[in-house]
C-alpha cells in the first residue's frame, strides 16, 4: 500500500491539483466575464455565439489538465507525446461542454410558466446529481484517455474506473462551489469557495487516478512493450 502512495502519486496528485485549479479557474473567470459582458442569450443566434465561444473555454480547460497531467506521465512514459496526451483530454473536454450546455441553452426553461417562482433543488439532490453526472463524465474521459494509454501500458483498462471515481467525487466539489454562493453571498466569499472547491476536485481526481495509475505501473514494471521505455 505505500508503494501506492509514493513520490510519484504525489508529484501526480499535485500536478492534477494545479491543472483543474488552473483550468477550472481560466475557464471560470472567462465565463463569468462573458455572461457579465453578453448577458443572457435571447435568441438562437446569441445561443450559438455563446455555445461556440464557450467551447473553446472547455478546450482551454482540458489542454491545462492534460498538460500538467503529461508532464508526470512522461516520466513513466517518455515515448508519449504532449499533442497525444493533451489533445484528447482537450477533446473530451470539449465534449463535456457541449453536453452540459446545449440543454441548458437551447431546452432547459422552455416550459417554465410565467409568473412561477423558480424554486432551487435541495442540496442533497445537487449532491447526489453532481455524483452521477461524474461518474457518468468520468467514465467517458477515462475511456478517451485510457484509448492513449493502453498504447503504452497493458492492463490499463482500470484507468477508466479511476477516472469514473475521481470526477464522481469532483463534481460534488465543483457544483457545490458553483450553487452554494446566493445574490448575498460577498464576492470575495463566493471566489474563496471555488478557489477550494476546484482545488478539491483537482485533488479527488488526482488522488484517485493516482492511484489506479500506480497499479498500472506497478503491473506493466515487469512487462516488456515497445513504447513505454523504462518505468
């Protein structure tokens, strides 16, 4: 069990850490500044505009995390590109963009009645959502990634468990740091929360893929393939 939590889990762990802080923070800040600048779409057009810009924030998001994430994995996996690793996690990150917004954009709110007070769901129903909406995403980007990984290391199917697992406890994190604030809530306050709340994602994702990818390591060590080099 210790050799699961070694220096290289760490150093992984952290480097997940900084990637969804960063990610999540950019795309965070450039979101709220074009809802602010833009306001609320009100016809298809502003939608589209809006969905198209907001994609490319979804890909800045993903290259951050997939970058710092390579800079660990090609320790283990020198053979592995930065355009490999990064560039599908910043296609499946736009992917997760897309499905979250063209509902909230085009479908969400269509029948809702005039005059009818809007009525926020329970925190427990947020909670256990934003935990199946997770693991669903996390199983989905373990699957995009692990599609990369399997070329370097056999048995590396399990990465998309790991995956499935650190997002399903992420987004718990994010959602709760995103619905928690109200119009009262000090700005200050509300950016402290998501400061935490991105950095526990980044750490559950970490911490967990860690150490799935751990056992990857561990089982591939004895194992000889073309393209992982020595690890």
């Amino acid at each position: 069990m210790s050799r699961i939590f070694d220096e290289y889990w760490k150093k992984w762990t952290l480097s997940n850490i900084a990637g969804v802080w960063l990610g999540i923070g950019l795309s965070g800040s450039i979101a709220a500044g074009i809802w602010q600048w833009i306001g609320t779409p009100q016809n298809a057009g502003e939608k589209l505009q809006l969905l198209l810009v907001m994609l490319l924030v979804g890909g800045l998001q993903g290259f951050l995390l997939g970058y710092f994430q390579w800079r660990v994995l090609k320790e283990k996996f020198p053979a592995m590109a930065a355009a490999q690793w990064a560039g599908i996690t910043m296609a499946v990150s736009v992917l997760g963009w897309l499905m979250g917004m063209v509902p909230a954009l085009f479908f969400m709110g269509k029948n809702a009645q005039p005059g009818v007070e809007y009525q926020e769901p329970a925190l427990i129903l947020v909670i256990v959502g934003a935990m199946a909406l997770g693991l669903i995403f996390g199983a989905i980007f373990g699957i995009v990634q692990w599609l990369v990984l399997q070329r370097f290391a056999k048995e590396s199917v399990q990465w998309v468990t790991g995956n499935s697992l650190g997002w399903g406890l992420a987004m718990i994190f994010i959602f709760m740091a995103v619905s928690l604030p109200v119009e009262t809530t000090p700005v200050w306050m509300a950016i402290i929360g998501y400061i935490f709340g991105s950095a526990l994602a980044g750490l559950s994702i970490g911490a967990l893929t860690g150490i799935y990818l751990n056992k990857i390591i561990a089982e591939n060590r004895s194992r000889q393939h073309p393209n992982h080099g020595k690890i």
